[in-house]
C-alpha cells in the first residue's frame, strides 16, 4: 500500500516533507476514469465508511421507526466536532430510543474542535462519549439493535447481528463478498472493513449515482445524501473540510473523511466515486489539499467554489508567531502557487 | 527529498499507514555505513541543529560569562515540555542576562508535555514564551548578544551578526559554506538551514567524537555533549524519547529531535553519526520506532537498552477506549514483532 508524492509541504525554497497519496476515481460501471499510486491494495476506508453505516440504519427502518430527520441522518455520518449542537442531537437521538449515554461504546474523548473543548473545559465538566465524534454513527447503531429487537449490550463485537446486517450493506455497496473483507477494529471500537480504493470509489460512484443498486439500499443512501447536502455542519462542524465541500458546493459533492488519511467523494453532476488515501495517514493537513487537487482535475469543482475553499486547497504554513514560513500544495510536482490564504500553525519540535 | 518504506503502521492483520524515512550513519571521515533513501537532498535540520547552536553560544563565551551549567547548556539545547522546571531554567537564564521573558521572539504556546499543559490551564495562568520549547535556545542566543556587545533586538533575522555567527558554526560543524546553505524560518522564527543527511550525520558523527573540528567548536560540542548526557530530562522531559535515549544508554548516544521528522544522534561508542528524516514529517509516531530500529541494526543499543526503550521502539495502537488494535514496527518490510508495551491512542476522525 504505497502512492505516488502529491502534497508538497514547502518551508522556504524548499519541499521540507511529502505526503504520498493513492487515489481512484470510477464511474458507476466500474471505469477507472483516474488513478494514482495503488489502487488495488485494501485500504481501512475508517469513517468514510460512516454514509453507509448511515444508510444501513435506514435500510433496516430503524430511522423511519424513530423519527431521525436530516440531522440525526447527517450526524449519523459524521466525524463531528463535539460541539454542543452535534451532541445535542446524539443525546436527542438516544432519547428517542430510550437509551443514554451509558450504552454508548465509543468512548469518551473531548470535542474534535479546540474552541469547543476549551468552552467544555472551562465549564469544568468531562468529556463523555457523545463527544466523541462517532457518537451519532453510535446512537444509530444503537437505535437499529433496538429497532431489530437486538441486544444493544455487545452492539460493538463483529458477530453481533446489526454488524453482520452492517457489514453486508457496505458489502453490497462495494460489490464485495463480506466473508472476503478484512476487518479490523476502529478507534471508536466497532469493526472496520478493508476495500481497495477502486472498490471504495465504485461505492461512493454509486452514492453519487444511486444506480446499480438494490432499490431498497438506493433508498436509504438517497436518504442519508440528501441529509448531508441539507446539513453540512452536522457532517463535521465548523472549520472542518467535509462540511465546507458539502456546503460550497451545495451539496454537489457529498463527501467524507476517514482517520489515516482516507477520503471519499460522490461526485452527483459527473456520476462518479473518488477515494483516496495519504499513504502515511497524513490526514490532518494533507487530505484537504489533496482532495481539492484531484477534484479540480476532475473537473468537479468550479473556480469560484475552489477559491472559497482556498484555506484547504492551499493552507499557508505558519510558526508559532503566526509569521507565514511555508506552504502546502497538491500535484504530481511541487508547483508555483503564491496566494496567500490563511493557515496553519507549527512550531518547531 | 523522499525515502523508502520503513515504518509500519498495521491494525489488524493489514499495514495500514507507511511512513518512509531517508536516513544515513557516516564515521568522522564521512564514510557511509548505512544509508536508506536520498541522503544527499538537503532537509531542514530543524530543532537537531540545536546541539550545534546552543555550541555557537558557549564557543562565544557567553555561556561561562553567565555562569551557564549543565541545565543551562542542555535546556539550550532541548525542545524542552514547559514543564515547570524547563520555564525555571529558561527564566533564570534570563534573569542572569539582566532580561526578561519580553526578550523571548519565540512567541508563546502551551507547554508541549499535556499534564503540564493542563496544570497551567487549571491554575488560570496563560503560557508564555518561557514555556515554548525552543524558550532555552532562544535565552542562550539573547545571552551570546549581550556577551557579544550586540543589540538582542532583531536576534531573528538572519542578517543579524548573532545568527551569522550560528550559521557559521554550524556550516563549519557539517563542512559547508555557510552561503551555500537553504535558510527558511523556523517555527520559533529563526532561521533554520538545511543540509543533506550525508552533511548532518557528519556533524553528529565530530559531535560523538570531537575529531575534525577546530579546537574551540570541540571544547564547545564537548561542553553542550556533556550537559545533554548529565541533564537528558532538561533535552525534552517527561515521556519524550531523546531524554528516554539519552538516560536508557548513559549518555553513550546524545540525540536530538527537530520538526517534521529529523532525528539526529551522536553514538560515542562506535564514533557514528547518524541522521534521518521520516520524509512525510510524521515525527511524532515515526521517529521513535524507526530511530531504535536504525540504532539497532547499528549494533549502538544493547538488547536491555532496547527492551527499556520498548514504549518508543515498537509502541502499540490504541483506541479512544483503551484497546490495542494495532501496533507500529520498522523495519525494511513489516515484520512480526508480537509484544505488547504501552502504547498510543487514536480516534476515528
């Protein structure tokens, strides 16, 4: 599992570190119309996992039974921030099915998003799971054991019931057999499934798409697409890049993130899937370049929306003075970009 | 500027993430013993040039002026935690120079070693420049201006006669010309020079050995190698693994860390030095593992040595509930390696 260098992290004249990355973009056939690095090697697709996760909660009619809207679907597909809106509803979807904080299994860890974490800890009170910013792919497993007549105790073991009813839905999505997935456990401890990038791109080809599909799954995945396009900010929260692509385009790309560097976009107006992967698990500041990159060659993204989201195409590098001291740019070679947005912080050890 | 796979991250049965790393050991003749990837492509040395710069300020005089001992010297020297006896170290060096934290250009940021950081964020108190890691450094440059007769304001830019007599240290320290190096600025804001892996193991190579060096610059790297070896908690701190390497080997490897993924060592026993780049900047998970595996196959750690390092060496992969799911080995290819030390924690996002 090796790419090909395609972000840049420039420090004066020179490239101080490179992030290599593998990606695939396909059509709903199954036509590879890009590639780069490996794109045949399992990859963890990790939380961009999460829409079809998402959309097997509402293929089992567990959304339907408790009445999650938009933003239940939305937070149920997202790495969300800890903000207290994101655990506001998590709180309010366990509610719904008469389960609290305590049946979740995810862990607690404090709020994704600094200025969040400094509000909860200046409150002096403690992280809890509903932080976590699995909390609502949680509350809908949850709410899908309860709506299944399974038993929530133990939701998170690979041969509990809903994850074999889970792990069949993300099967069918990327055309694979489930007994042939690797699996391993994620950070938030439910199991986690291995697809190689062509077949994680085939899935989101399809999200984008809804074609090839089962009506019934096609239904669901409608469902949670729709949720993200209408609630971006539930996908992810503020400053994140999920729920600025989503939002700047307007819900033309409905895309997700993944921990170690993972991403997935469903391209509506193309009809196409692109998953990619910083082979080191860079995620933090390689994937949003990267992402903008294959998404500008792809033609998927207009100039204006890729200017609006230019804090991600093309972060600055800033020390801790805040003085701009690099830059971070995507492409098959380091390039000439000279704008100026604003950036990142790093010090020096 | 890229390198060959070398670090391993797995969970569960597949190789999830690979960082690749450039690294060279060279004895004081520049003799290449070892090489891994580009070893002549030039890399910001980072915070590894501080052994050399904290040199430039006892061959200056400064550091017997003001009485600097074995804290003094290593605390310049470090990337130190702001734990509280960094920030004592760093404010008596001040103090003894008749300035104050004003004098610091290194710009504030909470302490790096996170009980530390917290117990600042609970007493109400705000970090202040004295707690950036680089806080020594910086004490020890302002302290070389005062003994120097120049004016400590603008000790940052490069055309400052201060960082000219750095520089001109340490290109004598890697056998360059100091016009000839790639200066960008550092996350602390002073300049930061690069020089090819081949260049800085040479330099850690007349660090372990003192050989090839001008008599002054040897008393200098002997007095700052001695004060690293006495003091290894003042180089980093509480968990950091240049003080762990350092204290584990008796002072008989002296190492230094720098941004971005550089790691630098002295090995005094086989008269080596060693320098490598994890190549994507992955320093913190990367650097420990792969900097234990090269200094293994180097034959400078002890089989004892190495098993007391086993936290840094081989760390496990936690998650956010405490359960190991993977683990980090390097290595030429993925190994087997089965035991089960401490280890990190990550999320999903």
């Amino acid at each position: 599992m090796d790419g090909v260098p395609f972000v840049f992290v420039r420090r004066g004249d020179l490239v101080e570190s490179v992030h290599r990355v593998a990606a695939c973009a396909v059509d709903v056939r199954g036509t590879v119309v890009y590639e780069l690095g490996d794109i045949d090697a399992p990859v963890y697709l990790r939380s961009a996992a999460k829409p079809f996760i998402a959309a097997a909660v509402v293929e089992s009619g567990a959304a339907a039974r408790f009445g999650f809207g938009a933003r239940e679907l939305a937070t149920m597909a997202a790495s969300h921030n800890g903000e207290p809106a994101h655990v506001d509803v998590a709180r309010g979807m366990l509610e719904r099915i008469g389960l609290d904080v305590s049946a979740l299994g995810c862990g607690a860890h404090p709020p994704s998003y600094e200025p969040a974490a400094a509000a909860l800890a200046a409150s002096g009170r403690q992280p809890t799971a509903l932080h976590n910013n699995c909390s609502g792919k949680h509350a809908g497993i949850l709410a899908m054991c309860v709506h299944l007549g399974l038993d929530p105790a133990g939701y998170l073991a690979l041969d509990h019931p809903v994850q074999t009813r889970i792990l069949a839905f993300c099967a069918r999505a990327i055309d694979a057999d489930p007994a042939s997935l690797p699996v391993g456990v994620d950070g938030c401890g439910i199991p986690v499934f291995a697809a190689p990038l062509r077949a994680a791109a085939l899935a989101f080809a399809r999200f984008a798409t809804l074609d090839g599909l089962a009506p019934g799954d096609a239904r669901a995945l409608e469902r949670v697409r729709a949720a993200m396009a209408a609630e971006p900010f539930f996908v992810g929260g503020s400053e994140r890049f999920d729920s600025a692509l989503i939002e700047v385009t307007g819900g033309r790309i409905v895309c997700k993130a993944g921990a170690e560097g993972v991403h997935g976009d469903a391209l509506l107006r193309e009809g196409l899937g692109l998953a990619l992967k910083v082979t080191d698990g860079g995620a933090g500041r390689a994937v949003p370049p990267a992402a903008v990159a294959l998404l500008t060659s792809l033609g998927a993204l207009e100039p204006a929306e890729r200017e609006a989201l230019g804090t991600f195409a093309a972060p600055v590098v800033r020390n801790v003075a805040g003085r701009i001291v690099g830059r971070i740019e995507a492409g098959l070679s380091p390039g000439a970009d000279t704008r100026e947005p604003a950036g990142t912080s790093y010090g020096c050890a």
